[in-house]
C-alpha cells in the first residue's frame, strides 16, 4: 500500500478557546486541561515532548513523564543521560503536551533546575520496586552497549543485591524542575485557524497573548 502522506489530515472541530475564558495563572489552566485529558481516559496524559540542545547547538526531543506540578513541570531521570548532560550545558528547554483527540497541545519554554537531593529521594521511594532497581541497572544512560543481555544480567544482580524495600536512592538520579517563561494553549480549529493564547511571563505577573495560527 502506498501511502499519500499529503493527504493525511484532520479537520478539528471540537471548539475553540477565547482569553477571557482562561483562568489568571497559567498552572491553574494547565491543570484544568489535564483533569480533562484524565477524564477522556487518554493514554498517559502526563507523556510530554522535552527538547534540549547540546553544547554545539544541536537539538535533540524525547517523550518523558511529568511526575510533579508547583511552581514548575517536575521530571526525573539519570543525570548522566544525554538530556541531563545537555541541560548542564544549557538550561533552556522547552516541554510539549499533545492531546490529540481533544484537539489540543501545551507548549512551554522554560529554564531548567536540578531539584534537591531530598526531593529527588522522596519521589524515588515512591516508585516501584522494578522502577527503583532500573534505575540502578541503567547507571550509564545514553552509552552504547553490547546487547539486552547486558541489561537483564546487571538487573539479576542488583536484585540478588538490593532487597525490596532497600534501594537506596542513587546518587546519579534525580529530578529537574522547569520553570516556564512561557506557556501556550493550542486548541484545533476548523481550516487551521488554531486558537494560540500564550502566557507570558511579566515581572510577577503572566500577560495573555493571542498568537496567529
């Protein structure tokens, strides 16, 4: 089958949204749009788009998960991983949610902070017993190894090692918190004119752009 990816195209129908209907404090808003994504029962609705760039300029994206909310987008990871290496280099970063059959994305430009070691622990001791043993065994993140082999091995041992109920935090893993500078609503509109209202972020204030499609 040959496909026409030019042809590949949606027309979004869902509704629209206007400045005076979105609440003072974009956090507020956020949250909003995510109880909505919960309720619609989407897959991972707290799966988001991180963006880095490398020390010579070079971007790079993966999926992560948002694993807190305050006065920042929480994430945690190795903080030898390429993302953590490229946020070390530079801490602007920039998030993106896709909720596609609500018609709608969150796009957010922001600095990221290395969040402390107590932080970190808490969320780690929350984790599942599996989770907290992955995270020893991919102590390398982002290296080349020889096989999956490698991995089932390393995760055989630190079990025999690192009893349930016994997995320290490690000292290479830990969150990061991004602190918006911005925050834009996306939502689908009929013939491509998307409604764009952006948070911008004033002193100590949030400003409320419309943004053309």
């Amino acid at each position: 089958m040959t496909i026409d990816i030019a042809e590949l195209r949606l027309n979004y129908t869902q509704g629209g949204i206007e400045k005076d209907t979105l609440r003072e404090d974009p956090f507020s808003q956020f949250r909003d749009w995510l109880e909505k994504a919960v309720e619609a029962a989407l897959p991972e609705p707290n799966a988001m788009t991180l963006s880095t760039v490398s020390n010579g300029g070079a971007p790079s994206s993966r999926t992560v998960l948002l694993k807190g909310l305050d006065h920042g987008f929480c994430l945690y990871t190795n903080y030898r991983s390429q993302k953590a290496q490229e946020i070390e280099a530079n801490s602007n970063v920039a998030l993106t949610f896709l909720w596609q059959s609500l018609e709608r994305q969150i796009n957010i430009q922001g600095v990221a902070e290395k969040m402390s070691p107590a932080e970190s622990a808490a969320y780690f001791n929350t984790r599942p017993y599996a989770s907290q043993i992955g995270a020893w065994v991919s102590e390398h993140q982002s290296a080349t190894i020889l096989d999956r082999a490698e991995l089932e091995a390393k995760e055989i041992a630190l079990r025999q090692k690192l009893p349930e109920g016994n997995v320290p935090l490690p000292e290479f893993w830990g969150g990061f918190r991004i602190i918006p500078s911005s925050i834009e609503f996306w939502q689908g509109r009929e013939g491509r004119l998307h409604d764009r209202l952006k948070y911008v972020k004033d002193a100590n204030k949030w400003d409320i752009i419309r943004l053309s499609p």
